[in-house]
C-alpha cells in the first residue's frame, strides 16, 4: 500500500516531467542514495567494495555511456573497449604528466579526450548504417588497442607494456595507488557516477536525447522534421565516448590500479558493455545499472557455486560460466527484449494496482 | 462528431497563438515556385519537365494515378531528393541541392504516405521532435536541465500541448505511438508537423486507409489548420470527394508529367485528366 | 624473371589462398543473413565447434568427461577406437544438423519478428555458449587435426619456379602450401555447389523466397522453420569445411574462433548477402594483407594484420556504402 500515486497531483508541467513522478518512490530514491553514501563506506568490507562494488559503479559508468549511443541513438557499436583503453591512457598520461591535477579532473579530462576520439571514430556511421556500423567500430576496437600496444610513449617506456596508477589524494585521502583505502575509490566512483548518471537522464529527457531518439527510430524522418544527422550522431559518438572514456579512466586508477592493454581493453569487453545495455535495457537509465549489476555479479556468484560449493576444478567452472552466461544472455532476449528495466517498470505498473489488479 | 472548432480548442488558441513561420509574402502571393523539374533514378524517369506554384495561404492539391510521381515531387519540395533538371523557388530564393534539415529550418514540414513516426517514443515526444529546430539551448544547459533548458522545454511543452488539444488527442499523451490504431498516428503525425509551425506544410496522402468518418475529421483539421494557422497546405490525395472539397487549386500529374493544372471545377473538366483516371491506352 | 618480382608474385599468391580462408567463414554468415536477415556472430565459434566434434569423434575421445569425472570422479578419458576420417565427417555433419534444429526450436522460434539487433545479440549469446559447449564437451587443449589433407610446401612447385630464375642467383624457390591450394579448390567446389543449390532446387527458390519477403514466403505455403532449419544446417556445413580446412592449418583451439573476427571485414567490403562478394571481398582483404604487412608494416612497427583488413574496409565503404556487389540502396518515405 505505499506504492501509490492516488492524491499525487501534476499541477505544471514541470511536476509532469519530473523523473520519479511518484512521491513514495522519490522518497525511496533518496534513501537508497543515502545509504550508498553515508552507510555503504563503514559496513562494506574490502572484498566486497573491491570485487562488487568498485567494479559495478565502473561498469555501470560504461554502460551508461554505450545506452546513449546504442540505446537512445540506436547506432550500434563494438568498439567500446578501444575507447575504455582511450580513457585510460589519457588518464596515466595525465597522471605522470600533470602530477599536481586533481584526479577528479583528470578523470573528466580524460573522457573529453576520449570524446574527441569517439568522434572521429564516429564519421563513418553519416554513411553507413547498422550491422555495417557495428563491423566499422571493430576497427576502432583493434586500432587502438594495437596503437596503445606498439607505441611506447603511451605507457612511458616501462619495461612491460602496463601502466600503473601513481597515488593521488582528494582532500588529503589517498583514492588512487596501491595503499589508498578500498572506500575512498568506492566513494569516489559513487560520485562521479550520480553526479553523471543525472546528467544522462537530463540530457536524454530534453532536446538533444529527442534527437537521438529520432534518429534511432527513423532516421529518414528525423532527417526531414530538421534533425542534423551530422549533429545527432556525432553528438552520441561524442557524449558516449565521454561517459565510456570515463569509464576506462576509473577502471585503471581506481579499480584496477594498473592495466596491460591487450589484457583490460580486448573486445571481450566490448561484448560485455553491450550485454549490460541489452540485458538492463535498450534507452534506460536505470537499465545501464541493472544490466552492469548482472554482467559483474553473475560471473561472481557463478564462481563462488561452482568452485566454492561443489569443489570443481576452476577450468571447469570457467567453461560452465562462460556457457551459463551465453545461455541467460539468449534466454533474456527470449522472455524480456526490453531488458531488465522494463521488468521492473512491469512490476511497478503491476504494484500501482495491487492489489486490485483490474 | 464535434463542431468544427470546440470551445477547449477555441480557449486554448486564445491562450497560446500558434501561428506559421512569418515571412514577407502576402497571402495569395507565390510561396513555392517549381520550374521545369525533372528527376530520374538511374534510367527511370520519376518526374520529367514539371512546373507549379504554390501561392501562399492556399490548400494545393497535388493528384494523379499510382507511380504519377506525386511522392516524389513532394521529396523533391522538401529536399530529400534533388532534380537532376530544373529550379525551385522557394519564398522569392532559388535554391539547389538543399538538404531537408535545411528545408525544415526554413519551415517546410510534411507527413509522410506510410506513417514514419518515432515508434518507441510517446505522442507528446513525438510532437515535441517537431520543434527541435526552434529550440535552442546547447548541450550544457541541457547537461544541467534544471534552469533555462527546463524552461525552454516548458514553453514548447505548452505550444505542444495546444496542438494536442487541437486535434484531440489529449488521452494518449503518453502513450507510445508504436501501440496507437492506425488513424491516431496518422493524427499523431499531423501533430509533428504542424508542431515545427510550418510556413509550407505537405501532406502526403493524409487519409490513406482511413473510414469516412476518420476522413471527415482528418479534412475538418486540415481546413482548420489552414484557416487558424494560415499554414499554406500542399497535399496528395487519392479520394476525389476530398479533394475536390478541400483543395483551392489542383495540380495533376500522370506518368510524371504534369496533365492538368487549375480549380478544382476546370481540372474536373479537363479531357486529359478524365483519360488518365479512366485509363485510356497510352502511346509513349 | 628477378627474385624481386617472383617474391612479389608468391606474397600475392599466398594473400590470395589466406583470402580464400577467409572467404569459407564469410560465406557462411552470408548464407544466413542473406536468409533470415540474422548477422551470426557465432559462425567462427561453429567452425571451432564443428572442428572440435570432428577430432574428438575420429579420437574416439568420451564426450564430456572432463564434466563426468569431476562429478562422479571416475577416469573416463576415451572409447579406445579411430574413426575414419570419412565416417567422422558424416557424424560431425549429424551433429551440425542436430544443432541447427535445436537452434531453430529452443531460440529462433522465440525470436521470430525481434529487431535484427536482438538476433545479432542472440547470436552472441549463442557464441558464449557454444565455446563453453564445446570446451566443455571435448576439453579445451590443443587438439591436431588430419583428416588426410596434404599440408607443407609443394617441392615440385618450388622446383618449377626456380627454373624460372637465372642461373645462380640465391632464390629457392616458391613457396606454396598444399592445404592452402586444397582450401582453395574446396571453396570454388562449395560456391559452384551453393550457386546450383539455391538457384535450380525447390528448396533454394523457397530460400531465396524467404530472403526477400518472409510474410510473403508465408503466404504461399513455405514453412519458415525448415527453412531456417535447412539455412544454418548449410551454415553448419560451411562452418565445417571452415574448421576443418583452418583445425588442419593450424590446429583446433580457441583462436579457431577468432576467425570469425577476420571475416567481418571481408564481409563490409563484398556486401553482407552476395556469395561472389565474399569471395571476393575474402581475396582482397588476403591480398591487401599480405602486401601491407611487407610494405606497410614495418613502417609502423608491425603487426598490423589485426586491424589493417578493418581499415581498408572502412575505407572502402565511405565511396560504396553498400559493398562491392550490394545494391545500391534508394531510400524512399
């Protein structure tokens, strides 16, 4: 009974267009938002944050960068990894560079860099369109994982090709190296994702996510009610690859610590990002968290069954996982193709009524 | 059936004044000036040597049987196609390989014969894609949202939500045009256009597929259009009743060429018209 | 002839036999997108699959007993026979045929009018699967494969060249692999087969049918499933041929299915639904790559096979959106 939008009155248009349009459920918000915050940090111990937690708000940066362009803009694209390896190049470089630069900054500054290459890689999709586009950023993909591998003055000339995050402080805390404690980088990624997780859902309510979604939808359309395709795509290319240079940025220095290119940024991670997008929901935001939660926590709690629970050997498990997670992935499009989210706006419509469903 | 103008419409209009892109042109004057346009696809001949106008104010009528071409020219109007052959005068200015962004800007708009709605978005999106070309504010006051981009998405909130009053559509707001019945969208579609507040607006086959009455109201909201907005309408039709009804002036074209030109009354009258539509053998 | 230009005459001879490896796994994602319209990512993991069950049934190895021994902890390993390599070809054909069915009615069924890019994820799905499958099924080491193809350079060939060239200079002769000359021959034979197939058999106008309208295809009677059925049993007869050409150059393992990696853009350059354009698009991305890794590569510091095939695609596709055989797409309102 507290699910209700009965007495919930829209008396402007700006109430009309708020994003959680009933009040219990903007209550929950908060208090969700609260407890990340303020509680998450003392109880979550270090397994937790640092296999669970830091990884999921990483991801989740990512996914939401893919849904803007796959999802809102409807181009699809498999170069998702090479742009993560874009984002954390630019941030080692920065690291080492600018040692003074706050992280934060260097974080933004490396999806602005990332950005630029998203938009470049971005240009053939003006002439061509669908599977084509997806097999062209394959090219990204395998470009720039190659040029990050052969070219040395990415990774500072050291000795093995990795690049490792030097420590840098907020506020006098440690939150990057290898001695910063576990919270500090879950906090830090918390912050970077509400504060970006807000901004998608703002530019995707106004004109510029119209616009993306015009182009998805119809393109011919869109093109003759005076949408610039030039502007509409390159924009998503470009905003996208922000969020998912980001992304990269945060997993190399406040998740991983250290990354090797070919090993961190390899097409696999392309698929995975697009998994999380259709699995969590094709143009939701709150699908961007869902289908990063299950790609991250799946594999997780697969591991802990198999090798903890019934003791086998670990190469077995692996194939039993990678097998597993096919098999969901082909039974979710079965059941749901609208993804996790439109579950969840399912069960929501089904709790509006409860319990008087007709 | 409603009266032509119900009273909501009518204290919405007061309220909110939708009108068509301002220009200079007199009504009456020439909007829209085609000349001697000729367009192929490879070795096929889509139109050939076709000239009109359009004068502002007016409803054109453009007919002719199926393959006359008639799309076409409507593509060629807004910029999706380009003549190999010929000039477009559009609003006093020639103009050549003009994109159809460009054209929209310039206030052409149209619907099109099979439905191209956005499909996973809502009615209200919809319409409010429409008047993507008047809103303006740039992609960090839309990163903020609460502020000036919220205040400008309000504003044409409320143009929007008069053009829906307007066609009646108030009860699908918010549902996605993907699961609304055939005549909806196609009023739905009007609704796009007529959002950008056209100075031209083409309608390609309005009511294709649709019973008398969704016709009857379909051409009731197209006269209103022309009449409340003063929006110059440029149409194709295939139903004669309507079209002899509603248009000022009609063009008819057949195998692409142009075959009759003038008031509803002369064109019916014109021998060539009559073969073409009673199908007499063709000697190419 | 110079030694400069017979070296140049065997790099473009050996891109052309790569090209033609190529060319095997494209062709089976053309067969399928060209009938359903689906864009299989999973056809290099069903060569790898393919390969797999072919050594693992001429091995006699037990299947899943890797599974079998860690839950019941028996050591079964193999029955103890040798399969000829003819009667393993027809199991592993069997066993394609099976999955295409199971396919068919577990997935594709459910999937039937879901956009294109939900089957393309689907496929993906199926990618995972099937490699977890597979291994799963046969293990995931190393595995060589013969089935009697002969392999290693041609002596009588390097001969015949080295006559071409003048007395004493220091060049040994041209180098050409066997397997690849067999690849090639076996892929004209299959594209000659498909052609003749899809254009003078019943079931091939039903196919071509169903790649143009499938409503239409509906509507007079034809059964959409066997289609789509007999569609990726083809598929898994390419993805065969694919494997074992491939498991017999360089052995069946996991990069087995990175193949399929090397066939997209073979596929962007010849156009998703035209056989000849796999063909050739296949020959050209080998050519070019063979050329740029001499000439190119060093420039740039070498290894640039992985993405320069990409490049020249996309390249390409700028002037020719459509590919080199596609139609050309007028986009009509």
């Amino acid at each position: 009974m507290l699910y209700r939008e009965a007495g919930d009155f829209k008396t402007s248009y700006a109430a009309d267009q708020q994003t959680f349009p009933i009040k219990s459920e903007r209550y929950l918000f908060w208090a969700f938002m609260a407890f990340t915050f303020l509680v998450v940090p003392f109880i979550a111990d270090d397994y937790w944050v640092n296999s669970i937690l830091v990884p999921l708000l990483v991801w989740s940066m990512v996914a939401l960068g893919l849904n803007i362009l796959t999802g809102y803009c409807g181009q699809v694209s498999l170069g998702t990894g090479g742009f993560m390896a874009v984002g954390a190049f630019a941030c080692y470089k920065l690291m080492t560079g600018f040692p003074e630069l706050n992280i934060f900054i260097v974080i933004l500054l490396s999806g602005a860099v990332t950005a630029g290459v998203g938009v470049l890689f971005g240009l053939p999709s003006l002439r061509i369109k669908g599977f084509y586009l997806a097999v062209a950023t394959l090219a990204a993909q395998f470009f720039l994982v190659w040029m990050f591998n052969k070219f040395a003055w990415f990774y500072n000339y050291s000795a093995s090709g990795q690049i490792t995050a030097p420590t840098r402080t907020v506020f006098g805390i440690e939150v990057t190296g290898p001695s910063a404690p576990p919270w500090a980088a879950y906090l830090a990624c918390l912050v970077l994702v509400f504060v970006f997780a807000w901004v998608a859902r703002n530019l995707t309510r106004g004109r510029i996510g119209r616009s993306w979604m015009a182009m998805r939808d119809m393109d011919i359309a869109a093109e003759i009610m005076g949408v610039s395709p030039l502007y509409a795509k390159l924009s998503a290319f470009a905003i996208s690859s922000f969020y998912i240079g980001m992304g990269g940025a945060m997993l190399f220095s406040l998740y991983l610590g250290a990354a090797e290119v070919t090993e961190a940024f390899g097409i696999e991670k392309s698929f995975s990002a697009l998994f999380m997008v259709i699995i969590g929901g094709l143009g939701s935001i709150l699908g961007s968290f869902l289908g990063a939660a299950f790609i991250v926590l799946f594999p997780v709690l697969l591991k802990n069954i198999m090798v903890g629970y019934f003791g086998w050997p670990t190469d077995l498990a692996a194939h039993f996982q990678i097998m597993i997670v096919g098999g969901l992935i082909i039974f979710f499009l079965i059941v749901e193709p609208h993804g996790l989210a439109q579950l969840w706006r399912l069960t929501k419509e089904k709790l509006r009524l409860w319990p008087f469903p007709y | 059936m409603n009266a032509p103008v119900d009273s909501k419409s009518l204290r919405a209009a007061e309220q909110f004044q939708l009108s068509a892109h301002q220009d200079d042109i007199a009504k009456g004057d020439v909007l829209l000036k085609v000349e001697n346009v000729s367009l192929s696809f490879g070795g096929v001949k889509a139109i050939s040597d076709i000239s009109f106008d359009v004068r502002k104010g007016e409803i054109r009528a453009i007919i002719g049987p199926n393959g006359a071409g008639k799309t076409s020219m409507l593509n060629v109007i807004n910029g999706f196609y380009h003549p190999q052959i010929g000039t477009i005068t559009y609003r006093g200015q020639p103009r050549h390989a003009m994109r159809s962004t460009e054209a929209a800007r310039q206030g052409i708009s149209r619907t099109f014969q099979n439905i191209a709605l956005f499909k996973g978005m809502s009615t209200l999106d919809n319409i409010m894609t429409g008047r993507i070309t008047l809103q303006k504010r740039n992609v960090f006051w839309q990163a903020l949202w609460h502020g000036p981009a919220m205040r400008e998405d309000i504003e044409h909130r409320r143009a929007v939500e008069h053009i829906i009053d307007f066609l009646e559509i108030q009860a699908i707001r918010h549902t996605p045009v993907g699961r609304l019945p055939y005549g909806l969208q196609k009023r739905v579609e009007l609704g796009r256009a007529l959002a950008a507040e056209p100075a031209l607006l083409l309608l390609d086959e309005p009511m294709a597929g649709m019973n008398l009455e969704e016709k009857e109201d379909m051409s009731r909201f197209i006269l209103d259009v022309n009449d409340q907005f003063g929006t110059t309408i440029a149409l194709i039709e295939h139903d004669m009743g309507v079209v002899m009804d509603i248009s000022d002036r009609v063009v008819v074209l057949d195998y692409g060429r142009k075959i009759g030109d003038g008031t509803p009354d002369e064109v019916s009258k014109n021998q060539d018209v009559i073969d073409a539509y009673l199908g007499v053998p063709h000697d190419e | 002839m110079s030694p400069v230009v017979l070296n140049l005459i065997e790099t473009i001879l050996n891109g052309l036999m790569a090209g033609v490896m190529y060319s095997l796994v494209a062709l089976g994602f053309v067969l399928i997108f060209k009938a359903s319209g689906i864009f299989n990512f999973a056809q290099g993991v069903m060569a790898l699959f393919a390969a797999l069950t072919l050594v693992g049934l001429q091995t006699g190895q037990v299947p899943f007993a890797h599974l079998i021994n860690a839950v019941l902890g028996t050591n079964l390993h193999s029955f103890g026979w040798t399969l000829p390599a003819f009667a393993a070809v027809i199991g592993t054909l069997l066993v394609m045929v099976l999955f295409a069915y199971l396919f068919e009615a577990l997935v594709l069924k459910h999937l039937v009018n879901q956009e294109p890019i939900i089957l393309f994820m689907a496929t993906i799905g199926l990618a995972y699967f099937l490699e977890g499958f597979g291994d799963l099924m046969w293990g995931s080491d190393v595995k060589t494969m013969d089935v009697g193809i002969p392999s290693g350079g041609s002596f009588w060939w390097e001969d015949v060249t080295l006559g071409w060239v003048a007395e004493g200079s220091d060049y040994y002769g041209m180098y050409i692999d066997r397997l690849d000359v067999v690849a090639a021959v076996v892929a004209v034979v299959l594209v000659i087969v498909l052609t003749i197939f899809s254009q003078y058999t019943r079931m091939g106008r039903a196919l071509r049918a169903v790649a143009d309208d499938h409503q239409a295809a509906l509507s007079v009677g034809i059964s959409l499933r066997t289609i789509w059925v007999v569609v990726w049993s083809i598929a898994g007869f390419v993805a065969l041929v694919a494997g074992i050409m491939w498991g017999s150059k360089s052995g069946v393992q996991f990069s087995l299915s990175l193949i399929a990696l090397k066939a997209l853009p073979v596929l962007i350059l010849g156009g998703f639904t035209s056989i000849p354009g796999a063909i050739v698009g296949g020959l050209i991305i080998g050519v070019g790559e063979k050329l740029a890794e001499i000439y190119v590569g060093p420039m740039v510091g070498g290894a640039v096979e992985n993405w320069f095939a990409y490049v020249v695609a996309l390249a390409f596709l700028l002037f020719r959106p459509q590919g080199l055989f596609g139609e050309r797409i007028i986009e009509r309102v």
